[in-house]
C-alpha cells in the first residue's frame, strides 16, 4: 500500500486491485487515521509499510508460533494471513446475510468466489427471497410486490430482494 492509496482528508484509503478483481475504498476510523499519521511521520519511503510482504509474513509467523507454545494450542498455527479473509467474509455474511455485500467488500466480480470465502456459514437461514430481471418490464412488477434493488452483475442482470 502507497501513501497515496490513503487519501487523509476524507478518511479513505483505496485498495489496489490485485489478481484482476476490482478496485475497492474503505472508510477508515478515526484511531485508524491517527496511527496511519503516526505511520507518516516516520517514513521515508513511497510506501506505507517499509517490509516486504515476505517480511512482513515471517514476522506473523513468529509471533503465531511464540503464542501458539505460550497457550499452548498448536492449532493457532493452522492460522494463515489468507485465513483472515475468509474470516471477514464470514463475518460480513453474518452481519449483513447479503452475499452481493461480501462480494463487493472481498472485491469479486463473481458470487461464486464470494461463496468460496463464507462456505462456513449456513445459507439455509438466509431471510430473504430473491429474484432477478433482464429488463425495465420484468423489473416493474418485482418492485411493486416489494422487493428492492440490490445491483446489477457485469452482464446487465438486475438483482432484487424481499424479505422472507
């Protein structure tokens, strides 16, 4: 991440995509801001973090197994950095029971890459009923039964839903 990724005034930084997904930008809190600050007036460089990934993945390393014999849990050491992902998907899912949510926050153009991340979570439960349209007519009537735009796919396919 660069520092001009970070954009200070309006509390937002843009993440990078990678893997061709797509560009995302995130709020930032303010205790968040206030250490990227602090971050800033120590650095020399053009990025904000001077350790390369590697780097930066043996220090994770380390510090996982040190923990991992202080509580002696070795399953700690079944925690990756990709674990995280996974995790904030399935907390997002959780929260939100809005799969086109995580697709977006994760940065896929796809729903099933989405579902790949949250496979821990049960989708039976779901709450809502959905329905897509092709056009403005089929559009119509999903609209006056109550269901609400969610977001149109890449292919121009409009997704709505209604609560259960």
């Amino acid at each position: 991440m660069k520092w001009t990724d970070i954009d200070f005034e309006a509390g937002t930084v843009r993440i990078t995509p990678e893997k061709g997904s797509r560009p995302r930008v995130f709020k930032l809190s303010p205790t968040l801001m206030a250490m990227i600050n602090a971050l800033k007036a120590g650095s020399r460089s053009g990025n904000v973090f001077n350790k390369s990934q590697g780097g930066i993945r043996r220090v994770f390393q380390k510090q996982r197994r040190k923990l991992a014999i202080k509580l002696q849990n070795p399953r700690l050491l079944q925690i990756h950095f990709h674990t995280f992902r996974h995790w904030k998907a399935t907390a997002e899912y959780t929260r939100t029971k809005d799969i086109l949510h995580v697709m977006q926050v994760l940065g896929h153009k796809r729903i099933q890459n989405a579902l790949i991340y949250t496979q821990l979570t049960n989708f039976k439960d779901d709450g809502y009923v959905t329905k897509a349209a092709k056009n403005a007519e089929e559009a119509q009537p999903l609209i006056e039964a109550g269901f609400e735009y969610v977001c149109t796919t890449p292919d121009g396919i409009m997704l709505f839903r209604k609560r259960k």
